[in-house]
C-alpha cells in the first residue's frame, strides 16, 4: 500500500439545499429517502494505488455498461452513523471496526484493500461537511454509506482491477414505521442466506439481493422480516436479513448465534455483548435451534428476542411465524432487558452518558 493518496481536495456543493428545504427533510427524514449536498469518491486502480480522493457536491455515477460491477455484483458497503451530542458536537461510533470489517469484505470479494485510516478520515470530511444535516432531536442521526464497486470495464469474469469507493450520507429517524414496537419474523424454510464458505460474513449487496425473496414470503405472510436458519440442517437460527439477534431467559441470561462465518459480524452485536457483561449478565455465544426457540415460547422460558444493528439499533421481536406455528413472544412490546441494553448503547452513541470503551469518535 505505498502508491496512496490520501489528502482529499475539497470542492464545496454550489447549490446544496436550502437551509428551509433542509429542516423540513430533518423534520420527517424517513429512513434513506434523502440524501445531503456531498459525497466522497476515491478512485482505485492497478498502477496508481489509491487517488483522486475528493470530497465535493453529490453526482450521478456514470459507467460504461459492460463495467464489472453491473454484471458480477462486485460491490460491498458500511453503514454507520453520524450522532448529535447534547453539547451541539457529534460524533461516530466505532468507526475503525467498520473500517476493519470493509477490507475483511473486500478480501472475500478479491476487490482491493483500502487503508484505514483513509476509509475512517473520508467518513468523518463526509460528516463535518454536511454538519448541518445532523439532526439534532430525538433519535435522529446522519446515516453514513461507504461503499466500493469494482469498474474494470470488461464482460469477462475475473476480479476487477479498478475501483471506485464512495460515501454518501443521509439523514434517518426510526427505521420501523412502528417506532420500537415489536417486530413480526418469518421463519423461511424455503430459502437460506448464507453457506458455509460462502459470503454470509461480508457486508455486500448480494447477499442483501438474494435475500429479498425470502424478504417478500415474510412479506406475504403478514411478517415484518424474515428469520434465517443455517444452510446446513435447516435447523440454526442465523440471523434476519440484515439485523443480527438475542434471546433473552427468564433467569435473565442472554444468547446469540455464535459467529461461524455464515453471520455478518455486527458492531452492535459485538457492543451489546460487551455491555451486557459490563452489566454482569451471562451471555453465552452459542446455536439456538428453531426447535428450541418455540419450545421456550410455549413454555416460558424464553422471555425477550431482540434484533440489532446500526440501522434499527435494537428492535425487539414480538411475533415468530412459520408454515405451521404463530406464537407471541412476551406482551408484543419492548422488555425490560431489551429496553436497558437499548438505552445503555444509545446513550453511549448520543454523548448522553460517559464512554467506558473509548467507542466514540467526537468529529467537532
Ligand atoms: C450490517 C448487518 C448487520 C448489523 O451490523 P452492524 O455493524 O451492527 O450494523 C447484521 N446483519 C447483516 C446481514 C448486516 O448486513
């Protein structure tokens, strides 16, 4: 990694949105739906390493259409966010974890390695650009997506030699409709997410296409989301398409998936662990089977299942389907295990409370 640029030539958007265009997107922002005046790209290729590391207004990609990406899927993102401090400064959360986990994926991918520091300093310019489209209410926060896309332009299949990488950021409220009431899953028996040896770890936007199918069954059987068991026996709860999940015990115990290579690591998974052992709670990194999961339903055991990720946060799940069974997990809302974890990560994110593991990254 010695041919690198890594000072980015800034070039301020001429006609951003208008400060009363943007309160009112930052009133009601949704979830995705709008994006700020800038962007960052850094280009990518054999010969010259990394280069060209701009930040400046927000453009259309334009592409020839035999460039790999449009044919062979090679393209894997981040997301993390941007939070608003009490004091008016903000700040991310473990931005270097995301850093890590962008070249893990783009190793799987045989797309380059970007350093990381490059990568962390492109997402904070992003932020401090567009300040202003932090929100500064409630839940609020400035949705960061890094992302690379290989542009060789060639139809033939091989990895590409030539990249692009960008961030884009967009303001986000809550990503249910419903707030933080529970969410319904669908246990698809029909299709799974990941094989062993294949790319269940990385972050790319295949597994997201191929997960889509199972996303519309959940969808046509009345579920928010759609559950994943393992490839294998049919048998492992995995993980949602794009959340990872807890169950919590009524001896107040908690339990995830361990990670096998067939689960997208999350950051919010590895930090609620960490707090919850803070907290003294024993939380065992191991299979649960689908089996198991109904049985504790029924019989009491299982008290609370929550979904997490930077997105949605911590989600609790209220309601599991499958072909042959529809079974209530606690009172359909948020339980008091759930709500605590939430509350403890959030303040942490939000500046509210002090950070013991050093995760914030204050940008200003
Ligand atoms: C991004 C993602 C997660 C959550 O990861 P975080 O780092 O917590 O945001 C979980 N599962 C999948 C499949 C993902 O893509």
């Amino acid at each position: 990694m010695d041919k690198q640029q890594t000072e980015f030539t800034v070039e301020q958007a001429t006609s951003p949105v208008s400060a009363q265009d943007r309160e009112a997107m930052l009133a009601n922002p949704g979830f995705g739906k709008y994006l700020t005046d800038h962007m960052v790209t850094i280009s990518y290729s054999a010969e010259k390493g990394w280069h060209d590391a701009k930040i400046g207004p927000r453009h259309d990609l334009q592409m020839n259409p035999s460039t790999m990406v449009l044919h062979y899927a090679g393209e894997i993102f981040e997301g993390m966010k941007t939070y608003r401090h009490p004091d008016g400064g903000a700040g991310l959360f473990r931005p270097e974890a995301n850093a890590r986990r962008f070249n893990n994926s783009a190793a799987r991918l045989a797309m380059a390695q970007i350093p990381e520091d490059l990568f962390v300093n492109s997402v904070r310019e992003l932020a401090r650009i567009d300040r202003d489209w932090i929100p500064s209410e409630g839940e609020g926060s400035l949705y960061m997506r890094p992302f690379m896309i290989g542009t060789e332009v060639a139809i033939g299949n091989h990895p590409s030699d030539a990249f692009l990488y960008a961030v884009i950021a967009s303001p986000v409220g809550s990503y249910f409709k419903g707030g933080v009431s529970g969410v319904s899953v669908w246990v698809s028996e029909e299709y799974t997410r990941a094989a062993p040896g294949g790319t269940g770890a990385a972050k790319c936007g295949g597994n997201y296409a191929a997960a889509l199918a199972a996303q519309a069954e959940a969808a046509k059987h009345g579920c928010e989301q759609v559950v994943f068991l393992d490839a294998v026996e049919r048998r492992w709860i995995e993980e949602l398409a794009g959340m990872n999940v807890f169950f919590v015990f009524d001896d107040g115990t908690i339990q995830t998936p361990p990670l096998t290579g067939t689960i997208l690591p999350g950051i919010t998974r590895d930090s609620l662990i960490r707090l919850a052992r803070d907290k003294g709670m024993t939380v065992r990194e191991e299979p649960y089977g689908i089996d198991q999961w109904r049985a504790d339903i029924e019989s009491g055991r299982l008290v609370e299942v929550f979904a997490c990720g930077t997105a949605a946060v911590v989600a609790p799940i209220s309601q599991l389907k499958g072909k042959d069974f529809d079974l209530t997990i606690g009172d359909g809302g948020m339980g008091p295990v759930t709500a605590d974890l939430r509350k403890t990560l959030t303040d942490i994110q939000f500046g509210r409370s002090n950070d013991p593991h050093g995760w914030v990254d204050r940008l200003f």
